[in-house]
C-alpha cells in the first residue's frame, strides 16, 4: 500500500486544504476537504495494478502543479478559537428595564435571533435554544462547539461555532452547511443568499459560497472585525478602523468610513449601517455612500446595537449593564438597567426588546412607550423565570449516511435530489420535473453519497443560481 499526502495552505487564509491518495491493489482512494476535518472519500478500482498507480500519479501531479506540497498531517496548528472577553460594570441607570421573562441558558451567550415564531439563544457550551415569544422553552439543538452567533437568511437560521462550521438549523436534522478554513480566527458572521461572509481575529474579510468553496478575500484596514452585515449591494465590514464597504462579486472596496472608536456589533436596516463603538456610540451610515448621518451617544462603550422597523428608533447596550433608546436623528429618549449584566446581543421584534446578556441569559424587554414610562417611574413587573421543561426535543447534527431517515417512495408534493460526480467532486441536482437541472443543490456534506437519490420538502431558488433546501431531508431507497 501506498499513501501520498499533500496540503495546500496560504497566509491570507484563501486556501487550507489537504489531499490524499491512497493506492492498495487495485483500488485508488482520494480523500480532501479542510485541514483539521475529515473531508470527503471517492474510491475508484481500476483493472490492474499498474493502472491504478498511474491514476494516482496522475492526480498527485494534478495538485502539485497548483500548489499542493507534501507534508506531514497533525503537524499544522489547530484551530485558533478567540472567545470575547468583556467586562461587565452595574449599571449607572436610576430605573431598571421592564423585564418579562429571563431564560438562563446555563453558560456564556452571544447568539440571537428573532423571527415571527420563535426566539433563538446559542451559548458557548454548543446548546441552542428555541422559545417561545413567552418564553416557553420549545426545543433544543445539540452542537459540538460554542456558538459564536446565530444568523438568518430568509427562512433558514445558521449557527456559527467555535470549530470553524456553520450549522444549518432549519429543519429537525440540522446540518454543517460550511467549513471554514482552520487558520481563520472567527469574530462573527452574515450570510445572504447562501453566501457566507466571514470577519476574523485579524480583520479581515472571507467570502464562501454556496458550495462551501472560497471566493475571495480581503484584509481589512484593521484588526478585530466583529462586524460583518451583507445585502444585495455589499458585504459591510466593520474593525478597528472603521466600516469598509466591498461589492459582493470579487470584493472591490466600495467605500471606508473611519468611525469613532473601534466597532464592537453592527447591525443593518435597508438604506443604513448601524456600528457600536468602543467609544460610547452607535452611529449610522449610508449603504450608498458611507456618510456618517447621525451618531447615537451613549455613557460607556457600546456592546451591541439594534433597530425597529425602518430605523424608527435605535437601541443600544453598554458596557455597564445599560440599554438606551434613541429616535432616529440621534435624541436619547431613555436609559434603563438590565437588572442582569451587559447586553452582548440584541433584536427588537413588536414592542418587544430581546437581550442575550453577560450571565448567559436570554431576556425580553417590555419596550412599550406604556412599560418604559412605568419603569422610570419606579414600576415595573415581576420577571418571570423561564425553566426547562421536563422533556425537551433535542437535536444533534447529521454525521453520515445513517443518520438520515431512509423511506421508499416520495411523498406527494416532495422534491427529488440526486448526488452525482462532477469533475472530481459530488454534487446535488435535482431529478423532479419543474426545476432547471443544471443548477447545484446546497446540500450537508456529510450525507452526500455518489449515486445516492434524497427526498426534500422544498427547494427554493437562491439569486445565484442555485437551490437551497427548505424542510427535512430524507434517503429514498
């Protein structure tokens, strides 16, 4: 038997690969993806000996004329995992916030999301929660890292953890959706349309599509990139020099704002960016020009940042357990105690005002003008202590094959997929009547088996020419 192993790993983070080949008898072996991952394996049997020996030479050579080499595997570094140290004061506020409820997720907290039906919290143990908008504790996804951030796109919700995957949480099967190069220290991300966008430790900015295939890359101006937000127009990258603003197709810088202070969240409405800085404000700027146009001032450096619909009114939360409203040009209309550690997320979803805090608590906020009037008069309501239920659904993610239900037949009003090679790498595409059969599926890799044939609830189309699963993904024998 014989064994060749190459990698391939640039300074700028753009590429951190590895190939093997492995040739016994007759039977030829490539595995590839990430460094520090499992990757994928393709197994080819070729009549002789001597032909398989020649197929694999041929692919080794393939490699290293774009730049593999051999090397020695383990011997890279790990994985550089930054956890964001804060610090947390009492807060200056004479009146606490009206809070409803608090969920204590049982570790440290930066990951939230709002949407119509359920609140999101992921902590630094690798628990997602979902509750409900009272509070009730829904379900429970197990992941294997500490979540750095929970992010949506449309329908889908994806968490970004501390072993360098993304997680897609949109059905009961949640799943790696992409693996990010082991040299990349992540801060935060955004994804739009099924492209991921990546801010690290080092300030800078790293595009990856649908596929799970790097795009491009930029270094950013300066260090520490905690902001990245993206649209139609442009990837918004915010670090310790500012707001920089790149086209989403290459990554041409489109505009640089230097902010006051380094920027610690943003957050994003249509016409505007909104970036939290160290140096005690929010402010605002133009998605079309990068014009600063209002500034939100606050009494302590700014830990997170929010809006209401269209920008109506702006949130903030300090670094001294404080959350502020302002009107939209800037006037301060309130400031109220947490009554529980410093906000290091936030969403405001129908007058409600939802934290995720220094003690790991996801917290909702009474932001009513009646609740807020009350509270600063001395009068506010009882939290409620959210407790998990005795039995909770709990999820883990897809690892192989066999973890995905197996049916016999498509249900009616299901979508058929296929997985197939293409120039050396599988691919999914759909076999139903309807759909342009040329377009990839964005699909876990982990489950993706040559000739393999899956049953999905829906497909939907994404603008870059490609589907993506909406609904539980099932093999069909």
């Amino acid at each position: 038997m014989s064994r060749t192993y190459l990698e391939l790993s640039q300074d700028d983070g753009s590429a951190h690969k590895f190939y093997e080949v492995t040739v016994q008898g007759q039977v030829v072996t490539v595995r590839y993806g990430r460094i520090g991952a499992a990757g994928q394996t393709q197994t080819s049997t070729f009549p002789t000996l001597q032909k398989a020996e020649a197929a694999a030479a041929k692919k080794i050579g393939e490699k290293i004329r774009k730049g593999y080499a051999p090397a020695v595997q383990g011997q890279r570094a790990p994985r550089a995992v930054t956890r964001r140290q804060v610090a947390s004061a009492p807060s200056t506020a004479r009146a606490v916030a009206p809070v409803l409820w608090r969920f204590r997720t049982g570790s440290a907290a930066f990951g939230i999301h709002i949407d119509e039906d359920r609140c999101w919290v992921g902590n630094q143990a690798g628990d997602v929660y979902t509750l409900a908008h009272g509070g009730e504790v829904l379900a429970r996804y197990q992941l294997p890292d500490g979540v750095k951030c929970l992010v949506a796109d449309d329908f889908w919700i994806y968490a970004g953890c501390d072993d360098g995957r993304v997680y897609d949480l949109s059905s009961k099967l949640p799943f790696a959706a992409y693996d990010i190069a082991s040299d990349v220290d992540i801060f935060w991300l955004d994804i739009h349309e099924g492209v991921l966008n990546v801010a690290d430790r080092a300030g800078r900015l790293t595009v990856i599509d649908h596929e799970d295939e790097h795009q491009w890359a930029r270094g950013g101006r300066g260090e520490h990139a905690w902001m990245v937000r993206a649209d139609d127009r442009a990837v918004y990258h915010g670090h310790t020099r500012g707001v920089t603003a790149h086209a989403p197709d290459g990554g041409a810088e489109l505009w640089h704002t230097p902010t006051q202070g380094a920027v610690l969240f943003g957050w994003q409405e249509d016409d505007a960016v909104y970036a939290g800085t160290a140096r005690h404000t929010v402010q605002r700027l133009s998605k079309a020009t990068g014009a600063v146009e209002a500034t939100y001032h606050c009494d302590s450096p700014v830990y997170s940042c929010a809006t209401s619909p269209g920008g109506r009114f702006v949130f903030a939360g300090d670094s001294a357990s404080s959350v502020y409203c302002f009107d939209r040009d800037g006037t301060r209309l309130w400031k109220l105690g947490t009554g529980g550690g410093s906000a290091l997320s936030m969403q405001y979803r129908d007058d409600r005002l939802f934290l995720v805090t220094t003690d790991g608590s996801l917290v909702c906020v009474d932001a009513s003008e009646t609740a807020v009037t009350a509270a600063q008069q001395g009068s506010v309501p009882v939290a409620r202590d959210v407790k998990l239920a005795a039995t909770l659904p709990t999820y883990a993610p897809a690892t192989a094959v066999a973890s995905v239900t197996t049916v016999t037949a498509a249900p009616a009003g299901s979508v058929v997929v296929e997985c197939v090679q293409e120039h050396g790498r599988t691919r999914i595409h759909v076999v139903s009547q309807g759909y342009d059969h040329s377009w990839n599926v964005q699909f876990p890799r982990a489950i993706r088996e040559p000739g393999a044939r899956y049953v999905v609830d829906a497909l939907h189309a994404a603008s870059g020419g490609f589907y993506r699963v909406r609904g539980d993904i099932r093999r069909l024998r």
